[in-house]
C-alpha cells in the first residue's frame, strides 16, 4: 500500500525536483479545516497513482523554505510538478474526480 510521502525542506528537491515521474505535493497544515478534508483523497491517490506519479504532502508549519518559495499563501494549494517545474495548481479543497483529472493530464 503507498502513502503518501512526506516532502520537507531537505528532501524536496531530491524528492520532486529531480523526479523522473509528474510529483503532486499538497501543502497543508494541521490547524487548516480544508486541508483535513483534502488529506484523504491524497492518501487515495497515492495508492492509486503508485508507479505513475509521486504524492506526498508538505507541512507549511515545520516546511516555510519549500512553501515560501512556490509562493503558497493558501492552503491547501496542490502543486503538481513535472520535470522540475510547476505544471498546474490548484487551490482550496476540490473533489477527488477534478485532482485526478489534473494528475491525468500529466502521467
């Protein structure tokens, strides 16, 4: 069973940047209401992309390096990376189907 992985400040460019697979990183935080609600469905994918694309989440709180540079000032903001660079986004918690189709479009 894959989880989701858990990207930091220092793992985050071995573990996204320089992936060879599209990445999914949900920034989140503990006291963020939306997030929770979005934290399952990225456990879900996970499983589900296993072996097409990385899902991992990032903590805004213990992570400012990573969600200061990509410009994260709400969250849940879901970065979807491909090739070391940012290829869609989306921000608030969204149904599982429409995080699939943006993920579909890059696997």
């Amino acid at each position: 069973m894959a989880n989701a992985i858990e990207f930091t400040d220092d793992n985050f460019k071995e573990e996204v940047l320089e992936s060879d697979l599209p990445v999914l990183v949900d920034f989140w935080a503990e006291w963020c209401g939306p997030c929770r609600m979005v934290g399952p469905i990225v456990e879900e994918l996970a499983e589900e992309y296993a072996g097409k694309a990385k899902i991992g989440k990032v903590d805004v709180d213990s992570n400012p390096q990573v969600s200061t540079q990509y410009g994260v000032r709400s969250i849940p903001t879901l970065l979807i990376f491909k090739g070391g660079e940012v290829v869609d986004q989306v921000i608030g918690a969204v149904p599982k189907a429409q995080l699939q189709k943006h993920l579909d479009e890059q696997v």
